[in-house]
C-alpha cells in the first residue's frame, strides 16, 4: 500500500499486458508458416494450424530442421462422414520436402487437432483447354484429369493406388473406385472415409477407396 491505495490493479494490467504481447509474438512468428496467395490473410483457424506447425518446429527435433523451411498455403476444417477432417495446402515447390516427413508431421497434427484426420495436398493449377489448335500450349499436368489424379495420390501418401475402375450406377451416375496397396492396410483403412470425402470436397467427384480382394491359395 501506498497512501491507501493498493497497486494490484496496476500489476494485473502489466502482467495481462506482458501476456499480449507473448502472444502478438508468438502469432508473429507463426505467420512465417503460412503464406498465402496475392498476401491475403489467413483466417482463425488457418493461423492455428500455422501456430501448430510453429510450436512442432520449436519443440520436436525429429521434426524441427525439416520444418525450418516449409509453410502452407492454406488449411480448412470440412465435415466427412461423421468425421472431421483438416485439408492442409502446400506449395506444390515443396511437396516432396512434405513427404519427407509426412507421417510423423500428420502422426503430431493430429494428436494438436485430437479427433480430426489431417491431410496434405498441394497447390496445382487446371488450365482451360486451348483454343485456335494449339494443343501443345497447356502442359498435361495442369489438364482437370491430372489435377484430379494427383489430387488422389496426395491423399493417400505414401499409400500407392494400385488400380482404378469407374462404376456406372443406374441412374447413369458414375463413381470411380480406387484400389490402395493392401500392406498398408492396418495404417490407412480409418481413413478412406475421409479421403473420399476430402476429394468430393475439392473436385465435386464421387470416389470409393479400397483395397483389393487378396486371393487365398
């Protein structure tokens, strides 16, 4: 006390202060794990699964010289079945850094974000069919079937598809079936739900995974 007056209240602003500013901090030092295109801001969530990435590099050396170079692009939380699911964007420059650690990095965002299967995809761009004949002017890679098809194999890394078949429906739908190496089985089956709802999500497509029938002798 001094004159009569206590200073808690002056000592309480100071320490809510200094923990604003920890946090100004740390979400300032977290932004360098997402950027996104033509420097939008990332929302609420988006900057969580950067914080995440932030803290992953900071705290866990398996982890932390590979992260020191990757960032996203953009993360979205979806519904999938009864099930929620986190699509996580990468640069496509940095897939390959990506695979290098994706088991253990979606092993660790997935105990941060408990309940939710993460998934990793990278940023690629369909390009519209050319015009005037000029068939060479679009790469194949950015036609809507490639997109598509590399969209299903991020998905499911390092699992490889081993098979693909449309099905037709009755009423003339259709929905293609994808068949995944069976030795990963025991890591991959809980997940080909929200694969399938992950792609339907970003291509509009109906998609069945699988695992193919294994023949006894």
């Amino acid at each position: 006390l001094r004159g009569g007056r206590s200073f808690f209240p002056f000592q309480l602003l100071l320490f809510h202060s200094r923990r604003l500013v920890v946090a100004a901090a740390r979400m300032f030092t977290a932004r360098k794990k997402i950027v996104k295109e033509k420097g939008a801001e990332p929302d609420d969530f988006e900057e969580s699964v950067a914080q995440a990435l932030f803290d992953l590099e900071a705290t866990n050396n398996e982890l932390k010289a590979d992260l020191r170079d990757l960032y996203i692009t953009a993360a979205k939380e979806v519904d999938v079945s009864a099930r929620k699911a986190i699509i996580v964007h990468v640069p496509f420059r940095l897939l390959k850094n990506f695979h290098k650690i994706q088991q253990r990095l979606v092993r660790e965002l997935e105990k941060k974000f408990s309940g939710k299967d993460v998934v990793l995809v990278a940023n690629r761009r369909i390009m519209p069919p050319p015009t005037g004949g000029k068939s060479n002017a679009r790469p194949r890679s950015r036609t809507l079937t490639a997109v598509h098809d590399a969209i299903l194999d991020d998905l499911v890394y390092p699992t490889e598809i081993v098979g693909k078949r449309i099905r037709y429906r009755l009423d003339g739908s259709k929905v293609l079936k994808v068949f995944l190496d069976p030795k990963d089985r025991n890591t991959t089956e809980y997940k080909l739900e929200t694969f399938a709802g992950v792609y339907k999500k970003l291509t509009g497509k109906d998609v069945v995974f699988e695992f193919p029938v294994q023949e006894t002798a």
